[in-house]
C-alpha cells in the first residue's frame, strides 16, 4: 500500500513540474515533447508562428512611416516597369537573332564554294577569304565560279558581326533580369525579412546604373493602330417641304 502512495506521489510531482515547466517556457513538458515539429502544437511551430507575426507587424510599422512607405513603393513600381522592360528587350533579342540567324543562312546556301566545297566570299578589292576570314591562295581563288547572287564578304561578315553583337547583348539582359532584377524583387517581396531604406535605396540605383546597354538591337516597329470603320452618315433631310 505505501508503495502505490508513493508512485501516484511521484506522478503528481513530475505532472506539476511538468505544468509550470510549460507555463514558464524553460523546458517543454511531456506532452510537448511528445508532438512533432510538424505539429502545430509543437514548440517549435509555435515559435515560428510567433516570430512570422512578430516579423510581419515589424513591416506594417515600417510602412507607417511616410519616408520607408514611399521609398517601399517607388522601389516596387519602378521594380515592375525595369521588369517588364527586360523582358519585351529579351523577346525583341530573341526575334532579332532569329532574323539575324536566317539571313547568315540564306547568305551561306547562295555562297561561293571552293575546290574542297569550303565557303568563299570575295571583297570588293578582290581579296578572297574563308568563312573565317582567312585568305585563299589567287591560285585556288582563280578557279573559283561566282553565282550572280553570291554575297559579299563585306555583307557576309557584318551580319556574323550582328549576329555575334546580338547574342552578347541578350546574354547580358538575361543576366540582368536574373541576376538583379530577380535578386532585387526576392528581397522586396520577402516581408520576412523587411528592406531597410539603405537596402532600397541600393537597389534603386542598381536598376538604373547595371542596366545593359542596347547597341546592335534593331529599332522597334512603330506600332500600327488601324482606324476604326467609318460610321455611315445618316441620310440628309430636305431644309424645305415642297
């Protein structure tokens, strides 16, 4: 008997323990021991419950604030137009180095071929050249039959140039759009972690001063706005009745 008294003593110790143990925060009782992180009823999803609120509150107070709030929202407007910009630059590359890609190939099927079936382009001091640019022998370059349309060297290697020009500028503008623009919007968007001003003042000089520049990028077509149908005018009334 004084046996039984003695462990339903003991577990009223550990269960009292346990409650002011959970009651003060120092040391997680049996039952919270028991749940897992998973369980929204664990430690430490609590914890991290507490602190995304305590995280998101730090953001509305910061937007109190008419200096952090405009500086917040000059930097998400101007965020978006450098976004969108980036991406209709990349598009307007892209098509550009389709065009670019299909002339080089209509100049290459309309070339003059050498002896050994290489391409040849002729300058218009009659210098004679490879595809790389290297000289062919007057010898070889004797027996050479130019069709009528075959390209230029001068026009041949421009647009290799162009092509080349394009590619290089497109690899920057994705770099950009990526690199900061993409690292720029994670941070403005992660009200986890608020911007401070200096951080947005930062990346607003950063859209501005990284971004590349276009050289070799063709104008863009003015768009062309049809008219609108023309309304059909009512008929005229007689001024006087006969």
């Amino acid at each position: 008997m004084r046996h039984d008294l003695s462990s339903n003593d003991a577990k009223k110790r550990r269960d009292f323990d346990d409650l002011q143990n959970e009651i003060t925060g120092m040391d997680p009782g049996r039952i919270q021991r028991f749940l897992s992180e998973g369980d929204g009823r664990s430690p430490g999803a609590k914890r991290r419950k507490r602190v995304k609120e305590a995280e998101q509150r730090r953001l509305v107070e910061l937007l109190t604030d008419p200096i952090y709030r405009a500086t917040y929202e000059r930097l998400g407007s101007q965020l978006s137009e450098a976004e969108t910009h980036a991406d209709q630059t990349i598009q307007r590359y892209e098509t550009a180095i389709q065009a670019a890609q299909t002339l080089l190939a209509d100049m290459e099927a309309d070339a003059a071929r050498g002896p050994d079936g290489q391409l040849v382009f002729r300058y218009a001091d009659g210098r004679v050249v490879d595809a790389d640019g290297r000289d062919v022998t007057p010898e070889i370059a004797a027996g050479i039959t130019w069709p009528e349309n075959a390209p230029s060297a001068e026009a041949y290697f421009a647009a290799k140039e162009q092509l080349n020009s394009l590619e290089n500028e497109l690899h920057q503008w994705r770099g950009y759009r990526t690199d900061t623009l993409g690292s720029i919007r994670d941070r403005h968007d992660n009200d986890d972690n608020p911007m401070s001003l200096d951080e947005m003042d930062d990346a607003l000089d950063r859209i501005e001063s990284t971004q590349p520049a276009i050289f070799a990028l063709p104008a863009a077509e003015p768009e062309v706005i049809a008219a609108p149908p023309a309304t059909p005018s009512a008929p005229s009334l007689p001024t006087t009745l006969n």
